[in-house]
C-alpha cells in the first residue's frame, strides 16, 4: 500500500507541475511583453523630455532677443569682457570707443579693468546698447559723423586762470 501511496503521490505532483508550466508560460510571455513595452515608452519619455528641453531654451532665446528691446536694457547685464570684446569686434582703439560711447577714454579704460559687472550711467548705458547692435561699417560711420558733430561745435575756451 505504501508503494501504491508513493506513485499516486509522485504522479499528482507531475500533473500539478505540468499544469503550473502551462499556466506560467503565458505569463511569462505576458511578463517580457510588457518589459519591452516598458522599455519603448521610457525610450519615449526619454526623446520627449530632450524635445521638451531643446523647446524651451529655443524659446528662452526667442524672449531673450526680444526682452531686451521692451526693457531698453535696463535688466542687460553688463561685463568688463563684454565691452573690450565689443571694442575689439569693432576693430576700435579705447579712444576710438569712447568717442563713439560719448565718454572719455579713462572710463572705457576703467570698464574693461573693472571685474565682473560694469556699472554705467543710463546715457552710457543706452549709447552702450545701441552700439552694440552695429558692425565694424556702421561704427566707422557713426564715430565719422561724431567727429564731423563734434569739430562743428569748436573747441571750448579754457577757464580763465586764477591770479596769485
């Protein structure tokens, strides 16, 4: 009887195995089925959060380039790299610079020494601005009619000297 037992026993086991191997196939099947899902749509996410970073800076830039026009500059950051990168772009000497700025030449001078930001007066500022929206042509031009403005007005007169 116990042999009897022992193969009944044996032969229900193999049934059960046999019928758990059939019923975990097609949730295996179903598991790796959805592991690739998975995968395409983190690949998916992926893709569109790099789109969604690549739109926004674009977008960043667009209001860039028009921020400053509604502003007139007034939240432009200025450096000292800044204004000697743009005096050098211009191909133009401090003097030269500070003609066309309306400044003198010791303060384009202290500009491009000072580290970090530049503070400007507002007129230097606007004058800073506008300049830097012109090429090396129209600078040449501007800093021309300056000097033409500027030997119509004359020289000034020194101040009288004091007597001793």
């Amino acid at each position: 009887m116990p042999n009897v037992m022992s193969c009944l026993k044996q032969e229900i086991i193999r049934l059960a195995r046999k019928e758990m191997r059939a019923a975990l196939t097609s949730l295996k099947k179903d598991k790796s089925a959805a592991k690739r899902r998975m995968a395409l749509l983190r690949r998916e996410l992926a893709l569109l959060k790099k789109e969604l970073v690549r739109q926004t800076r674009v977008l960043a830039i667009k209001q860039d380039v028009a921020a400053p026009a509604a502003d007139d500059g007034k939240r432009m950051r200025i450096t000292s790299k800044g204004v000697k990168a743009l005096r050098r772009k211009l191909r133009l000497s401090q003097a030269a610079f500070a003609k066309l700025l309306g400044v003198s030449s010791l303060t384009v001078f202290k500009w491009e020494k000072k580290a970090g930001k530049v503070a400007m007066r507002s007129k230097a500022r606007a004058e800073f601005l506008r300049v830097r929206g012109l090429g090396r042509r129209e600078a040449k031009a501007a800093l021309e009619q300056a000097a033409g403005t500027g030997a119509a007005k004359g020289k000034r007169r020194p101040a009288p000297r004091r007597k001793r």
